[in-house]
C-alpha cells in the first residue's frame, strides 16, 4: 500500500512539473528541416538552433527600426536557441506585416500571429503588427511587439501569470524595461525543453 501511494505521489509530481516545464509552448515545433546544426564558437560542442527567415512585406518606415532590433535582440539573447535571418518573399518562413490588420481580430490588439501547421509541425508563420494601435508607439514599445511575436512565430505562448518573459502581453512600460524587450531565462528554458539540442 505504502508503494503505492508513493509511486502514486511520484506520477502526480512528475505531471505536475511536465506542466510547469512546458506551460507556456504552444504545442507546436517547427520541424527539423529548419533545425540547423550550429558552432558557437571553434571547438565547442555542436548545438543546434531554429532558423527563422523573415521577410517584411510591408514594414512601415517608422517601424524599420523596431523590426530590425527585433530579430537582433532574439539572435542576441535566445543563447544560441533561435536565429532569424532575412530572406526573401520566395524564401521565407515568416512574413511580416504592419500595414494589415483583420477587421475581425480585436481592435484594441498589438500583434497576432498565424502558425501554420502540417504533421504537426509549425511549417510557415504571418506575423501582423497591428497599425491602429501601435503607429504612435515608442520606438521600444514597437520592438517589444515585435519581440513578442517572434516568439509566438518560435511556438511560445502568452503569459500573464506574472513570469518574467517577453511573452507578457503589453507595453514595456507595463512592466518595466528590460523585462520585456530581451528575450529573458524563462524563454530560454522554454525553448530548451522546446528545441532540445
């Protein structure tokens, strides 16, 4: 009877951190055609990363700026987890967008992205910057949008439980600077368990 409830109490701890582990994934990878073997550095051991190639469809002027430290902050601070490149329309796995936005999407909404999936696989990704509520943003806030959804297009979720994370939804200045705007240690954990080397 003891072993039982101890195995019993085991499988209830192991499911519960399962949970906590993977609690803000979406569900969803990209497949390993764009997992890409990756040196960090000469005679380290090989790690591998999720390449991202990105193309802006319609950057605004006055979001080019944004969009581009964007990508630089996740290439910066993801350790290595994800790299996003620029590619062309033929090319790419995400295409951007700022001058687009659903009339049936919230009005009151920053960014959406579709994830495209095939065999369970993320295949393809739209990132949409919604232009109605983000034109007047600081150039931080704007990047912050754009971060967020990065990691959405990575197969990262939402999060408003309080972790620190770029997952937050919100402005930067809801949160406080640097807690938002580079990619924190709770998205690399996620993107760990995520995109394992």
């Amino acid at each position: 009877m003891k072993k039982r409830i101890t195995l019993a109490f085991i499988l209830l701890v192991v499911l519960l951190f399962q949970n906590i582990v993977f609690a803000h994934t979406y569900g969803y990878r990209w497949n390993y055609i764009n997992i890409i073997p990756k040196y960090t550095t000469p005679g380290s051991p090989m790690q591998k990363q999720l390449l991202m190639q990105s193309y802006g469809v319609d950057i605004g002027s006055d979001y080019t700026s944004a969009f581009y430290w964007a990508k630089k902050r996740w290439n910066d601070f993801s350790d290595k987890y994800i790299y996003i490149t620029d590619s062309s329309y033929a090319t790419s796995t995400i295409d951007v967008r700022t001058g687009y936005w659903d009339p049936t999407w919230p009005a009151n909404g920053y960014g959406a992205t579709e994830r495209y999936i095939t065999n369970n696989n993320i295949t393809y990704a739209a990132m949409y910057i919604n232009p109605n509520t983000t034109a007047n943003f600081s150039f931080e806030n704007k990047t912050k949008v754009f971060i967020h959804e990065f990691g959405h297009c990575a197969g990262l979720e939402d999060t408003n439980d309080g972790t620190v994370t770029v997952m937050r939804q919100g402005k930067w200045s809801d949160f406080g600077y640097g807690s938002t705007v580079y990619p924190q240690a709770h998205d690399r954990s996620d993107l760990a368990s995520y995109y394992p080397y």
